[in-house]
C-alpha cells in the first residue's frame, strides 16, 4: 500500500508539474508578446516626440513670423502716415510758390503798366495773367515746361 501510495502521489505531483510547465510556458509567451508590445509603443512613443519636436518648432517658426509681420505692418503704416505728411507739405510748398509766382507776375504787370501795359490789349494782359496762375505738373516726373524769364526788370525803367 506504500507503495501504492507513493506512486498515486508521484503521479499526482508529476501532473502537477505538467500543469506548471505549462502555465510557465504561457506566461512565457505572454511575456515575449508583452516586450514586443512594449518595443511597437516605444518606437510610437519615439516617433511621436519627434512630430511633437517638430510641430513646437514650427508654432515657434510662425509666432516669429506673426510678430515680424506685426513690426511691418506698423512699419508700413508710419511709412504711409509719413507720405502723407509728405504729400501735405509738397502741395503747401506748390500753393506757396504759385502765390510768389502770382505776385511777382502781379508785380511785373503793375511795373510795366506804366508804359507797355498801354501798348498790350487788355485780351494779352488777361492771358498773361492766366499763364501765371496755372500750376505746375506734379505727377513725379520732371516738368517740360519752362517759366518765363522776363520776371526781371527791364532796361526801359
């Protein structure tokens, strides 16, 4: 009966073991299934810092760029507030001068209306007059057209 016994036990204990390699083997692939897991999520994990590096420099890239496009365009209002303080005084300049020029040709007429001015019909006065109320162009080229140099006094006086 020991005998017996004993080897109902070692049979027992022998199935037991079995059982044991067994799950020691299924842990063991779980094991390796679970590492090459673990390996697919760290390249992922890699491969998503790297996208991560990438989109936070190219925020970086485009909040510089944002703030340059905020300095030009403060640049370029200034430029145009300072074209038109620049077109304000050429035009106040141009009525300032048509002004001299009026008075000096109104003075001119007024000269020599002592002894020309009865000589010239009064149609060549009026022409004379409106010659020297015309302004010049001022469209950013060079003027073609020439003012009369008589302004000075003549001889005669």
């Amino acid at each position: 009966m020991e005998n017996d016994e004993v080897s109902a036990k070692h049979e027992d204990l022998q199935g037991k073991v079995k059982v044991l390699e067994q799950e020691n083997l299924a842990k063991e692939h779980e094991i390796t299934s679970l590492s090459h897991k673990n390996q697919l999520y760290e390249s992922e994990v890699e491969t998503l810092e790297k996208k991560n590096k990438e989109i936070q420099k190219a925020l970086d890239e485009a909040s510089g760029a944002g703030t340059h496009n905020e300095s030009l365009q403060r640049r370029l209002q200034l430029l145009e507030e300072e074209a038109e303080e620049s077109d304000k005084n050429i035009r106040e300049t141009n009525e300032k001068y048509e002004n001299t020029v009026l008075l000096q040709g109104n003075m001119l007429i007024d000269e020599r209306s002592l002894g020309y001015a009865k000589q010239m019909s009064k149609p060549a006065i009026t022409s004379a007059r409106s010659k020297l109320l015309r302004p010049p162009v001022t469209n950013g080229k060079r003027s073609t057209k020439r003012w009369s140099r008589n302004t000075h006094r003549s001889r005669r006086n």
